[in-house]
C-alpha cells in the first residue's frame, strides 16, 4: 500500500513537472514572436522617421548614411 501511495505521489510529482516544462516552452515561444514583432516594428518606424526627416530637411541636409540600424 505504501508504495503504490508512494508510485502515485512520483507520477504526481512527474507529470507537475513536465506541465511546468510544457508552460515554460509556451512561454518562451510567445516571447521570442513578440521580440520578432516589435523588432519588425522598431525598424518599420526608424524606416518611416528617417524618410520622414529626409523629406522635410532634403537630401542636401541629410545623408542616408545617419540611419540607425537595429
């Protein structure tokens, strides 16, 4: 009796554990879509700005070679 309690209270512990692992997995796959989305989404801006700022200023004023690059 004592070792089935014992087999049951492992398989528990077990499936716990791998539940926690699955979540983690989850989790970091969410993170690394947004970190791409907002990458995706910081050059798009940096993109618009900088054509934004060249056609106010002009070429003569501004050079392509200034833009920021992530």
């Amino acid at each position: 009796m004592f070792g089935a309690m014992q087999m049951y209270q492992m398989q528990a512990m077990e499936q716990h554990i791998a539940q926690k692992e699955m979540r983690r997995k989850e989790s970091v796959s969410r993170l690394v879509r947004l970190k791409a989305f907002l990458r995706q989404d910081f050059m798009t801006l940096g993109q618009q700005i900088d054509d934004t700022f060249e056609s106010v200023c002009g070429p003569s004023s501004y050079s392509g070679s200034h833009r920021s690059t992530f």
